[in-house]
C-alpha cells in the first residue's frame, strides 16, 4: 500500500509590484498636495491674528486697513490686503469679516481650491 503524502503550500503574503506602484503613487501625490497645502494653512492664521489685531488697534476703517497691511508685511501676507477686508461697527465693538480663496494646480486643468472665510468677535 502506497501512502499520499499531502503537502501544503504556504500562501505568499505581501503586496504585488502593481499594488506597491499605487501605495507608491498615492503617497507621493499625498505628499505633493500637503507639501502645497501646509503653507497655505499656516498664511491662513497669519491672516486671522492680523485681523483681531488689527480690529483691537484701529479705530476707523483706515486705520484698521493700515494695521492690517503692516502686520501682513511681517508675516508675508499675499494672498488679502487691508482694501479687500470687510469692517462693520456693531455696538461698540469693530467687526473685521474676510473671505478669499487659494489654488493649488494639480495636473491639466485640475485645481485644488481653498475658500476661506473668517470674522472677528
């Protein structure tokens, strides 16, 4: 009597070269887009202590402009100016409202379009 021997294969585990092509691939246009993406952020809240300052400090709309134009001037501040900020008075207190948008071109005719918004208290 011949006896059968059974053997078992072990299944391959891990990724194919076309799967770590795409992990790949996702990775570095992850990396691309936050690499873009970060600055913006951080011009953001330049934008948005700039506006409380500069609703503390001035007085009238001129002044609140100019404040606004000196502190982007330190901070780098490009993509909003003093002229683009909306003031209102409500009681006593001054209200600096903004809203503007950033792009970031991705490939062709894609964008990546950021739209901010931000009002003092």
């Amino acid at each position: 009597m011949k006896l059968q021997r059974t053997t078992f294969r072990s299944r391959q585990r891990g990724l194919s070269f076309i799967s770590l092509i795409f992990i790949g691939f996702l990775a570095v246009a992850t990396f691309a887009i936050g690499g873009q993406s970060i600055p913006i952020f951080l011009e953001y809240q330049a934008i948005r202590k700039a506006a409380l300052k500069a609703s503390k400090e001035g007085s009238t709309v001129t002044d609140i402009q100019a404040a606004f134009d000196r502190a982007g001037a330190i901070d780098n501040i490009s993509s909003i100016s003093g002229k683009d900020l909306e003031i209102t008075k409500r009681g006593d207190k001054t209200i600096v409202s903004l809203k503007y948008s950033r792009e970031i071109e991705l490939a062709g005719p894609a964008f990546l379009v950021y739209r901010f918004q931000y009002q003092t208290d």
